[in-house]
C-alpha cells in the first residue's frame, strides 16, 4: 500500500511568505506545486520530507500574461490553464499544442509547470520546448530575482540549480519573431515520452533561414541541443543536410537501457523524431 | 430470433447498469463491517532464501498495532493452500519462494499504521541459489524448489495432467496420436520455429481484497473470489471447519479475466481474525496483486509437417510453461495448452508435451484464454508460415485442414459444436482479406477451439414467491460478464415472466447452491442449465399443486406463461401460492448439472475463436497500429446480443495487449514492471477504427437455447493474428509477443524477404 | 504556520459546504471514502488509471494523488451527486443506453471524466473524446461503448439547451 508519512503543511497566501517559509525550512521542506511528481515519489517512499510548502495559493505565481515580447507564465500555472490559454495558443501554439499532450487530463489539471521544471524528471516533455524557444526560468530568493535559460537550470535527473531557499516563480519564453516556427514531436514507448524533440526556426518555403534550434528531450537526463548547422540555408529537403543534422542528435544523445527501450533503439528513435520534427515544421501534414 | 422467444435473445439493459453507473454498486472493497481492523503483508526481498529469523517486536510495539502474524506464530495451523496441490502457504514457512511472498500479516487499527508499522518488521534470511528462468529451472544442476514434494489432492474434476514429476517439474501433460516421425519425414514441408508468449498480469482494475472474520463459529468471508466454493474449501481445511462453517460471499467483483479464480489475500485476512479476533481487512495494492498472481509465460518449440497441397500431416509441439513459485492452477494451463495449441484441424499424427515448471516468481494461475492463446501463438503462425512456403492462400490451407460440425478434434472428446469454416470466412471476409492492401499494412487471423466449461457441477435453486415473481440463487459470481442479466433472463424465459420480475443473488457460499466455478464460460452454458431445471422444477411443483387444490389430475394442469391452466382456467403463480399456502409462502425448485449424460463428454461445450486484424505498421519506429478488428461469436444462441459483443470487444482488446504492449519483466530476481505505468495495457487511442463484432448463432450449443461460450474465443487467436499481420506488413513472421516497437524494429532491420524459421 | 500534522478545511463537497480536520497525510480519495463516498475507487494509485476521478472545479483530479487538504475552499464534485435530485445525469443514462460498462470498476471514474468534459466542450469531436478518455483505464469494454455513449450525452445534452 502506498501511504504518506506525517509532514506539516504550509500554505502560505503570498509569494514574500512563501519565500521566508523557504529561508526557514531549507532542505526540510519541499515545495508543492502540483504534487503529480511529488506526492507519487512521497508515496513510494523515494523522498520524504518534514514539511510541505504548498505554493498554489499565492495569487504572484498563477497566470499567462504578455510582457513586452515575451509571454510570462506564474509557476503555478497548470498544465490544463496551458492548454486552454487563447494567449498562448495565439503566441506560442506549439507550446500550447504540447501542453495538450503532457500526460493525462488529471495531471493536466493539477500538474504546474514550474513544478514541471524544479522536479526535473528527465521523460518530460516541456523542458525540451522551453530549452529550443530560449526560455528562461525566473527564481525568487532572499537575495532577490534572478533569471536562469532553462538549460542552465535543469541540470540533471531530478537536479536543477535552484536553491534550498529559492522558488520558482515563472517561466519567460519570448515570443518568436514572425516567420519563426516551433514544433514538438515526441513518441511513448509507455506512459511518459521515450524521445521528445523540438524544434524552432526561422522557415520560408521548404529552406530554413538560420540552423534551427533542435532540442532532444527525455532521452539523456536533460534537454541536449544538437548543432544544426547543416541546416542554415538549407531546404529540408536537403537529404544530406537533413542527415547531417539528424546524425548529429543520434550521435549526441547516450541513451540508456531500460523499460522503454534499449540504448541502441532510442538512439535511432532520437534519430527519427529529429528528421520527423524538421520535417513536420516545414511541411505540417507530415507524417509524425 | 425466432419468436418464441420473449426475453432470451435480446438485449435487455444490464441488472447491474444502475447500481454501476451511479457508483453504488458495493465491491469487497467498498464493505465494512463493524470493529473491521487492517492487514498489510511484510512481503520477500529476497527470491529463494530461509528465514533464519522474523524480528517482530518493533512492529508489535507500534501505535495502533494488534498483532504481527507469522506462519510460525499460527502453529498447529497449516497455512497452505491449493486446489491442485496443497503447497501455497498464505504466509512463508520456513523459506520464501520468489521476491513479494508475504511473509507476515501487520494487523492494526488502520491501514496507514499497519503499513508504517509494516516497514519495522525485520527479516533476517540465509539465502538460497534462485531460479528465475523456467529453462534453467529445467537443468539438472538447478536448485530443486520443492524437495519435499505436496502430493496432489487428486480432484478428479480437475484436467490436470499426470506423469512422475521430478526435478523442477509441476506438471507436465502430453497429447498424441499417429506415428509423428514418420509423417514428418514424408512430408513435403516442414516448418519449424520457436515462439515465446509473455508472461502477463490480467489486472482486473478491483486488486484482490477480503474481510475475514469469526462469527459464533463460522468463519465469514467477503472477498473478490471468483470462486467462492473453492475459497470455502481451502479454508476449511485451514481452519479445521466443516464446509457448512465456512461462509464465502461475493458482491460485485471488480474483473476477474480468471484473475481471481481460486485462492488469494481470503487465507491472511482469515488469519489475522483468527489472531486478533477482529473482522480483518486485507486490501492489496495493484503492485502487490501483481505479486500475487500472473499467467504462464511459455515457450513453444513447435513442428508442423504438410504435403505439397497443403494438407496437414503432422504437429509436434514441445513447451516450457514458467509457471512460478507455487502449483496454484498451472497443471490445469498446463494441460489446457496441450490439448489446446494444435489447433481445430484435422491431424493425422500430433505429439505434444507441456511442461510446466517451477521458478522463483511470482506463481502464476489463470488467465483468460487459459494456454489458448500461448497454443495459437505458434500452431496457427504455423499455418501462416506454411501457406506463405507452399503458395497457398492461409485461409484454403486452413479449409482444407479444419474439421467439419461434429468431428471429433481430440479423441474420445466430444466433437467440435461449430462450423468454423463458414466462421473462417465470414471473418476474413470481413477484413478484406483477398483484396488490395496499402503499403505498410497487414492482415492476420486465425482459428482456435478451447475445451471450455470446466468440469459441470452446477446446482441452482429458483424461488417462486408469493406474489408471482422470482428469485434464483446461484454461486456463480457477477464479474462485469452481465451473469446476473443473462441469467435473469433465463430465468424470466423459462418461468414467462417478464425480466423485471426476477432477481438473481449475489454468490453466498452460505446461502446459494453449490457452483464449482465461475470462469471458462461456462455460467450463461452450464449455470443457465442448471437454472432451466430448476425452473422446470418449480413448474412442476406448480402444477403438483395446482392440481391437488383444484382437485384434478396433474395432467390436467397446463403450464402457461407466468401461470397455469387449470382446466382451461387461467391461474397466474399469485393465485396457486395463495391458494396453496392461504398467505404468504413460497414454492421452491432446484435443479442440477452433473456429469451424466448429455454432459458425460468432455468438454461440455468448445469455445472458439475466430478473430482477426488489419495493422499499419511504422518499420521505421515499429509502431504497429490497430486499424480493424473483427471477431465471429459464434455463441450458439446471443441471449443478450449488447452483452456477447461486449464480452468479444472486451476479450480482443485484452488479446491485442497481450500481442502489442504487456509482459511482466523479471530484472534480476525481481519484477521490473510491477505497476500499470511500466506494465501498459490498452487505452482508449489503442481502439481500432474499424470494429465488427459479427454473431453466430447456429443454436448447436450445449447451453440454454443452445447457448455456447463467449468470452475467451474472440481473445485467443489475437495474438497470433497480430503477429501474423505484422509478419504480412514487414516480410517477417514475428515469433514472439509482445510486439513492442522495439521488437518489430528490429524484426524489420532483420528482414531478408522470407519466412524466418 | 502549523504546527500540527493536520490541517483544517472547509470545503464544498458535493454542494454541501464541510469542515474537516484533516490529516495532512491524507488523500483525497481515502477521506471522501471514509466519509461513505465510494463510487471512486483505489486502482492504480498512480495517476494513470482514473478509477478514482472525481471533480475539483470542474476539472477530473486524481483522487489517490491529490492531498486532502486540497479541498480548503474549493468544490469537490464526486459520482454520488450526479443523481441527488433523483433524475441520473445525461451521461449517466448514456452508458446505460450504450452498455458502456461490465464490472463497472472503473465506471464511476469513467463517468466523472466524461462529464468534466462535457462541461468543458460541449461539442467534442470522437477523437477529442479518445484523447480526453486517454488516461482512463477500462479492462473489461474495449473502450468503443464508452466513446459511442460519450458522444452521445454529448448530443442530448447539446439538443436539451
Ligand atoms: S487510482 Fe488514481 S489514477 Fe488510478
Ligand atoms: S467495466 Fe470493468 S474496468 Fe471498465
């Protein structure tokens, strides 16, 4: 049977009273923002933690707004609230379209994305997105507000630079100037993504302007960016550029054996959503 | 449907449909009874090892907690169960036999204190060489897992193979006929391979739970038996207590897929009581139910040798079944799968063995399909593989190979009550075999025939109240198959009543009649048989008194719809009760089956399958989608349409996950997937756009109405009709299930164009 | 700040405003069990099968991995509401048309979904359908009856408004 043990619950009303909970508890303390991750390793018994920083109440960390190029998202923001958000689908809908494939309907609905990000499980699907569009994550500390990219905040499986008495409080992800597209393609072995890969870039006709931002996601224990270089000027479909390009993320990832598949297997599967990604920001229709 | 019929044949709405859709409907797990304490097993972290010690005192001392139970604390009591053999102990004795036994019971005030306490119990081990795979099992140098071998108890009603057992063998049964070698030497082809079917967890979505408790000298029961009756016997032998002291009950079940046949948590549940004195909760986790039970995984070598035009000359197939720590119902697949896995054709020489094995895992038992579908796996792939080497379309080679209405597949067994030829082409016909198939696609089907019904024990009693309407009771459990609505209208059929006007009890080893088993179809077949006497009898009480108030000869007496004629005057059931009884009363008929005649053949009934798919398959990520399915029922009689096409529905997509995503995976000598995350069963997007459940209904059944099996057949030739679809789409036979992108990627990077051997 | 390891709530439960003293530990789905609501049931405990759905405005949650005190001024709508006033509920007399369940385990949970999403978009398409039932495990159907009546409470219910 899965059960909890004791903690003490927080629930603090505003962000400064959610920080100096942080400063207090430090490490004994974990902040829950969603709990989809939380609650399920609580119940297997692989965290435990005195205290619970509950951080959904605190109206600074909800919410999708534009500010001045950039779309900022609080971080209690729900997978759901993602999904449905005319901004966003307006702004960034590729964003929008992954969130309304992030797991399931209920962890859609209480799962956040800043709980997401400072969780770090490496088979998800939003940091590889966030790392390609240039994302940055905001953090709130006693020593006030600093901004990280999402790249150099996830560090690893279940590793991020945030700090013992640091909270998330938004994502920051600018809006991609016209002619600037973003996709996702991702496949599942089992429930979570055994390979996501985004990708954004600058595309007229079948030719990207620039090397493409190609993000290869749940495969390593954090995003990898893969040169794309080949592809600067290229038409997709440049078969040698493309191979290139899709070579470069096969060579890039080192992948592990495991439920969802052998090394070898998500290597060539990396290889395969990376074509398909650059494919499919060309030319929607295509196969996925 | 010929209209005689009132109520049977039609798809009347399911009895339980309200009760279940409002969330009322009570499962074991939604009872409580009244000073009910909670039980959570301390379960092995060890594969094979002897308990040196069970350090039980920091639990004991833990808030809230009653009582830490062990094997050795229970003495005299045996704690071993077993319908097959007696070797299953509820609790570890002296060794642990696979990761996950339960080795204590912490029974406490709530569940979160037994399972907190549970973590403070402290087993020490010496530990003991494991065997994890059933073919080292098989080894000479192997560690023996059960020295002292448990005689079996012999229940004749039970299929379950002979022969001296040594070594690591648990069962083993044999089939053949014909002179095998020679046959094989003359024949023009032979094709020969190894097909491997996974092991697999049913994960009926109610995991096994029960309340035990002591009540002036009866032990009581609520469980998720699928059972009851052979719950009640284990437990009696348990606890030293006649049958009539034994009281299974069983509400609503949450699935059982025969999950839930026989024995499980019901033993620790009655042993905490039996301890502490208190009604005992044990409500396991679905990771602990899939510690609990699993089916066989097998391993086929299989020969099948043709002439030239393809006719079938001879089959051989030798199988290792890994059937776990624990006899449990493995000699039964066991002996299922011989008799199953040639398939219903017409063989000259066939030999088989099956070999079930002891492994230090988690025991396996039943499974729907029972061997079927791990048979079909490799005999019809089989038929596949030759058609393609000899140039013969697979369904001819299966025409001209299957047998006809009434002949006989396994000898001195009854013959086969179908016409699987004509069901052969209805169902290929439906999936457009023959004709154009876009690239990247692929056809596959397939036949099966199962000896289905299990051993025909059934006693039914029907009540004829005083008002006219009817109750029957019967011990067969209500599992989602819709019993109780078939059954009622069984009932409402025999009787004239209209369905509403009928009620079925729940299964109630203290209150409803004796019912062997609930699984292998055989509750619409033989449960709606025994029920039909029973209505015949309570006619004929009917009529004995009619006639005696109205003072005539019983001949005289006519049986009319919910009433009798007597002579020539209408009177409705109220009016004889009333005029027998004066007030109140009721009017009782039983009725039984028993092995005699018309059911002195085995089986009672065959349940086949004809079931086929249509997939694309991705090569490049050896995605295999599902884009049709068809099934043929060929039910004999659809007493409810609605409820035989969801039994198909229900069965196939079962199939199609054994064939495309579950297996139970051992790392090491533990479960790696021992949740429905890791361990991924069909969802919703994994429905094909394309179904048809088509309906045979011939009326050459054994059951009511001629009534045959359903819920098996439609399952068992999926997985080597997916496999087969897939072998169509890439060039390449796949010879093992599950068929994982992975698996079919690689089986694509392998293609050389030909059948693979 | 607390100091305990329980926190009181007040929460509207099926309409009806509770004050509970909750036990931080607790998840949802075992307090509005032990308060007698049993139509969501324990399966999977993980978040993957949905036996245990119920409505946290409006939206389907994961009752075995959502904590109790979660409720605190919030509205919590599970199976047993839906036929209070007497009369089932549109998708309720749905699965029953469409034969939409067996043993009906996952019924409750199923039903909950369906209704959150009808709520939601009262006009999904069939492949909305599947991809909001995605996370609800059936066993028993084969899933087709449970889409069929989806869509169908979704047309009766768009014809009543
Ligand atoms: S029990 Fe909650 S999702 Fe399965
Ligand atoms: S009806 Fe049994 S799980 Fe859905």
């Amino acid at each position: 049977m899965l059960i909890l043990s004791d903690f003490r619950l927080h629930r603090p009303a505003s962000l400064a009273d959610a920080l100096l909970l942080r400063a207090e508890l430090g490490d004994e303390g974990a902040v829950y923002a969603g709990g989809t991750e939380l609650l399920l390793a609580l119940k297997m018994g692989v965290l435990e933690y005195e205290h619970l920083i509950d951080i959904k109440r605190c109206p600074e960390l909800r919410g999708v707004q534009q500010v001045d190029g950039t779309v900022r998202i609080g971080a209690a923001t729900t997978h759901r609230d993602l999904e449905t958000s005319p901004l966003l689908a307006r702004l960034l809908p590729a964003l929008a379209e992954l969130e309304r494939h992030v797991a399931n309907i209920r962890v859609r609905a209480a799962g956040t994305i800043g709980g997401n990000l400072a969780f770090a499980e490496p088979h998800a699907d939003p940091p590889a997105m966030l790392t390609a569009l240039d994302a940055r994550v905001e953090l709130a500390g006693p020593a006030g507000v600093r901004e990280l990219p999402v790249e150099d905040f996830v560090l690893g499986a279940y590793e991020t630079a945030l700090g013992d008495d640091e909270l998330v409080t938004a994502v920051v992800v600018p809006v991609p100037p016209a002619g600037v597209r973003a996709t996702y393609r991702k496949l599942a072995t089992l429930e979570r993504p055994t390979v996501g890969v985004a990708v954004m870039g600058e595309v007229a006709g079948d030719t990207f302007a620039t090397a493409p931002a190609v993000v290869v996601g749940a495969v390593d224990e954090r995003p990898l960016r893969v040169d794309a270089t080949p592809l600067a000027g290229a038409s997709v479909r440049d078969r040698d550029a493309l191979e290139a390009v899709v070579e470069a993320a096969r060579d890039l990832v080192d992948p592990v054996d495991d439920l969802s598949g052998s090394a070898d297997y998500k290597r060539h599967l990396t290889g395969v959503v990376t074509r398909r990604a650059l494919e499919h920001i060309v030319d929607p229709g295509s196969p996925s | 449907m010929p209209d005689e019929l009132k109520v049977v044949g039609h798809s009347v709405p399911r009895v339980d449909g309200p009760a279940k859709v409002t969330g009322r409907a009570p499962y074991a797990l939604d009872l409580t009874v009244p000073g009910m304490v909670h039980g959570i097993a301390v379960r092995s972290e060890r594969a094979h090892a002897r308990i040196v010690s069970i350090d039980v005192e920091a639990a004991e001392a833990a808030p809230e907690v009653l009582a830490v139970v062990t094997a050795a604390s229970v003495a005299p009591l045996d704690v071993r169960f077993g319908h097959v053999a007696r070797d299953h102990p509820a609790l570890a004795c002296d060794r642990v036999m696979y990761h996950g036994e339960p080795v204590a019971l912490v029974v406490a005030r709530t569940p979160r204190a037994a399972a907190r306490a549970a973590r403070l119990v402290r087993v020490h081990y010496d530990e003991l060489d494991a065997v994890i795979d059933a073919e080292t099992a098989l080894q000479d140098d192997a560690p023996l897992l059960h020295p002292d071998r448990v005689a079996p108890l012999g229940d004749a009603g039970l299929d379950a193979g002979a022969a001296d057992l040594t070594g690591n063998l648990c069962a083993e049964s044999t089939v053949g006929w014909g002179d095998v070698d020679t046959a094989m030497a003359a024949a023009d082809l032979v094709v020969e391979g190894e097909y491997r079917y996974p092991m697999l967890y049913g994960y009926a979505m109610e995991p096994y739970n029960a309340i035990a408790s002591f009540e002036e000298g009866t032990l009581v029961v609520h469980s998720t038996a699928q059972h009851p009756y052979m719950v009640r016997e284990d437990l009696a032998r348990m606890f030293g207590l006649p049958l009539a002291r034994v009281r299974v009950v069983v509400p609503y079940v949450g699935g059982g897929y025969g999950t839930k046949s026989y024995t499980k948590v019901e033993p620790l549940a009655a042993l905490g009581a039996w301890v502490t004195g208190h009604p005992v909760r044990v409500a396991l986790s679905v990771e602990e139910a899939m510690l609990t039970t699993r089916s066989d995984g097998a391993h086929i070598r299989a020969r099948s040798g043709f002439a030239a035009d393809g006719t079938l000359l001879a089959r051989e197939f030798d199988v290792v079944m890994d059937s776990g720590a624990y006899t449990d119902n493995s000699p039964v697949v066991c002996a299922k799968l011989a008799n199953r896995c040639f398939g219903p054709y017409r063989v000259p020489a066939v030999r088989v063995r099956v070999r079930s094995v002891f492994t230090n895992t988690v025991p396996a038992s039943s499974l729907r399909g029972f061997g079927a579908p791990q048979g079909a796996l490799a005999g019809e792939l089989q038929m596949d593989e030759a058609a393609q080497r000899l140039s013969i379309d697979p369904v001819d080679l299966r025409l001209r190979n299957v047998v006809a209405p009434g002949e006989e597949i396994l000898p001195r067994k009854r013959g086969i009550d179908a016409d699987l030829a004509e069901d052969l082409r209805m169902l290929t016909g439906s999936l457009g075999w023959g004709g154009p198939s876009a690239p990247g696609t692929g056809i596959g089907f397939g036949l099966t025939a199962s000896d289905a019904g299990a051993h025909p024990t059934s006693v039914a009693m029907v009540r004829l109240h005083a008002d006219g309407s009817a109750s029957a009771a019967v011990g067969a459990t209500e599992l989602g198959q819709g019993s109780r609505t078939v059954l009622s209208q069984i009932v409402a059929e025999c009787l004239g009543l209209p369905f509403d006007r009928v009620a079925i009890l729940a299964a109630d080893t203290g209150a409803t009649p004796y019912e062997r088993t609930t699984g292998a179809s055989r509750t619409t077949t033989l449960v709606g048989r025994s029920l039909q006497a029973a209505c015949a009898d309570v006619r004929r009480r009917v009529r004995e008194v009619a006639a005696e108030v109205a003072g005539v000869d019983a001949s005289a007496v006519v049986d009319l719809p919910a009433g009798v004629s007597v002579g020539g005057e209408r009177w409705d059931y109220a009016e004889v009760l009333s005029r027998w009884f004066g007030a109140g009363g009721e009017l009782v008929g039983v009725g039984e089956v028993r092995r005699a005649g018309e059911f002195q053949a085995m089986p009672p009934f065959w349940e086949v399958g004809a079931s086929g798919v249509v997939v694309d398959v991705d090569a490049e990520t050896g995605v295999v989608s599902v884009l049709q399915l068809t099934t043929v029922g060929d039910v004999g009689i659809a007493i409810n349409p609605v409820l035989v096409h969801g039994q198909d529905l229900g069965a196939a997509t079962m199939g199609l996950g054994a064939a495309l995503s579950e297996a139970l995976v051992y790392d090491g000598e533990a479960l790696a997937n021992p949740n429905v995350v890791d361990y991924r069963v069909p969802r919703s997007s994994d429905v094909p756009d394309r179904l048809e459940l088509l309906l045979v209904e011939r009326r050459d059944g054994i059951g009511p109405f001629g009534a045959k099996g359903s819920g098996e057949g439609a399952l068992n030739p999926i997985g080597s009709a997916v496999a087969a679809a897939v072998g169509r789409a890439i060039g390449v036979f796949p010879h093992e299930l599950p068929l994982t992108p992975e698996r079919v990627w690689r089986l694509a990077q392998e293609r050389v164009g030909d059948v693979r051997t | 700040m607390s100091d305990t390891t329980t926190t009181a709530v007040t929460g509207r439960i099926n309409g009806r405003e509770q004050t509970l003293q909750i036990d931080n530990a607790d998840l949802l789905l075992d307090v509005l069990r032990d308060l007698g609501l049993r139509g969501a049931k324990p399966s999977c405990e993980m978040e993957v099968c949905g036996a245990c759905t119920v409505q946290l405005d409006g939206l389907p949650v994961s009752a075995c991995t959502t904590l109790a005190a979660e409720i605190d001024g919030r509205d919590v709508e599970t199976i047993e509401h839906l036929d209070a006033d007497g009369t089932l509920h549109p998708v309720q007399e749905a699965f029953l048309r469409h034969s939409a369940l067996q043993c009906g385990f996952c019924t409750p949970g199923m039903v909950m979904t369906a209704k959150a999403l009808l709520e939601q978009d009262p006009d999904p398409s069939r492949e909305d359908v599947v991809h909001w039932l995605e996370g609800s495990i059936c066993r028993c159907t084969g899933y087709a009856t449970i889409i069929d009546a989806v869509l169908d409470a979704a047309e009766v219910m768009r014809r009543a408004r």
